[in-house]
C-alpha cells in the first residue's frame, strides 16, 4: 500500500473506533477510488518514469487520495452557544448538501438550548420551518411542545435539530414536504456530529424512523428500534415516533402511551422526578 493510502486507511480506522458508520465521498474522490480499484490497488506510475512520446495523450495526472479534511467542520467559540453558533454559519454554505442539487436553499440549523441535557432530531425542516428558519414550529413542532411540556420541559430547556439542514426539494412544491434521502442526510451528518459534541446531552432522542436511520444507520419500522438504548457517538438515544404521527388522529391511545413510554425512559435516565400521575398519562381507564 502507499503512504497516501495507509494514512488514509489510519484515518478511516481511527473514525469507526469513534463509532462513526459513514464517511462522505465527493466525485473527485469516488473517482480517485474507482481509479485505484481499477489499477488493483496499485499507484500509476509517475509520469517522467514512462515512455518519452507516449502514442496517445496522455491521462491526466493521478489525484491524490481525497483529503478528508476537505469537508471537516472547525468548531470555534468558548461558549457552547457560540459553538453552535459557528457551525450554524459553516452550514449556510455547505458544499456536499448544496452540492446534490436536491435541497432548497435556505438552511434551518437548530434551536433551544446549546447547554440542555437531552438533544431531540427530527428528519428535515418542513414547510413553516423553512418560513421561520427554526426547526419543529409547524403542525408536528406543537405536538413536540405538548410532549416537552408533558414532561415538565420547555423548548428552552432542550435542544432540538435535525439530520438535514434544509428543506428537501419537489417539483411544483408548495406546502408538501418530502422525506430525505439517504444521500441528504449522510451530507449533513457532520453537524449533527459536530453538535452532538458541542452540547454533549445525557441522551439523543430520534424523532421517527427517518431519524433513526440518518442517526444510527438502522432500517425497519420504529416499532422495532424503540424500548431500548442505541448509541451515537458514545451517547444514549432512544427511538421515538414522528411527532407528527399524533396529528390528524392517526394515533389511538396505544401509540400515544408507546410515545409517553419511550419518554418516560428518557426522564429516568435524566435523572428527573417522575410523578404517580406522569407514571399513568395514556393508560387505559379502569
Ligand atoms: N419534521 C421534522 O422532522 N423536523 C422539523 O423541523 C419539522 C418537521
């Protein structure tokens, strides 16, 4: 292997020991890659060692292996606050999620609480979240409010994001929304990396399936990704579903319970006061 590769290879090791699942390739890179397959792993030789009048143009100059620090967030600030406030400004132009061409433009980062104890994601901002540059203020976001307030916290006292930071794109758009993709969400990941790391929370809650997968890498149905803890980056989450499952009564009282249950979890393990009366939200009357 050549130093360039064994460094690169170093790298890649030292990020999945710190439990990272995915890395972000741009085209350059994919193509240096596919270049290095194609050549069985071997580098091309340097240019001034082949023959002197080659029959046909010469290709282009091999590219080095992609520099992963390309797309490396630099966190500044001494405050948590000015943290987040630094990777919300690096956000604004990010060129991997501009880059796909499938997200709108205006970037929505985070809100609340930089210094909270539980760090909640949704999936990506909606219609009204794209209008006031907040995430969770539409339909969903009030039934995240009455979920917090059930819990005995305000939005000031968490700190709420999602894995994209901008709206996915549909044609002929109005208020409907899409789910994002794979590619979308792998593309701003790093801030929610970078975040994770900033606010250091007790624990990670992730708002539907969406989340879960952009987050933890899992496929399937949020039934079964709830009731246990997972882990990112070193810390606890717990699998919830999408707020907005509770609106339009979609959800029975089961659903609803299902949902308290998994923040009845997350309480405890916040280490916060659980009353008798908190204990029995959505329990079927006797
Ligand atoms: N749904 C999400 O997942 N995030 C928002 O910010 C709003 C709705």
């Amino acid at each position: 292997m050549s130093q360039v590769v064994e460094s690169l290879v170093d790298y890649l090791r030292g990020r999945v020991a710190a439990g990272q699942t995915s890395v972000y390739l741009d085209e350059q890179a994919k193509e240096v890659l596919r270049e290095f397959f194609r050549r069985g792993g071997r580098r091309r030789k340097p240019e001034a060692s082949r023959s002197a009048a080659p029959a046909t143009p010469a290709a282009p100059a091999p590219r080095e292996a992609p520099q992963p620090a390309a797309t490396e967030l630099v966190v500044s600030g001494s405050t948590a606050a000015e943290k987040i406030a630094s990777l919300r400004a690096q956000a604004e132009n990010w060129e991997p999620a501009r880059r796909l061409g499938s997200l709108r433009d205006t970037m929505v980062f985070s809100t609340g609480n930089p210094e909270a104890e539980v760090m909640l994601v949704g999936e990506a901002p909606g219609y009204q979240e794209e209008r006031e540059r907040e995430p969770f203020v539409g339909p969903a976001g009030q039934k995240l409010n009455d979920i917090l307030k059930a819990m005995g916290l305000g939005r000031d006292r968490v700190y709420i994001s999602n894995i994209v930071k901008f709206r996915p794109a549909m044609n002929r758009q109005t208020t409907n929304n899409r789910k994002p993709s794979p590619e979308e969400m792998a593309s701003c990941l790093p801030f929610v990396r970078a975040e994770v790391g900033v606010v250091r929370p007790k624990c990670l809650v992730a708002l539907g399936g969406t989340a879960a997968e952009g987050l933890l890498g899992l496929a399937g149905s949020v039934g079964s990704m709830r009731g246990r803890w997972h882990d990112f980056e070193g810390i606890p989450v717990r699998v919830t579903y999408h707020p907005a499952y509770l609106l339009h009564g979609r959800a029975g009282l089961q659903d609803k319970r299902r949902i308290w249950e998994d923040m009845l979890a997350v309480m405890e393990r916040l280490g916060m006061p659980v009353s008798e009366k908190q204990r029995g939200f959505f329990l079927p009357k006797s």
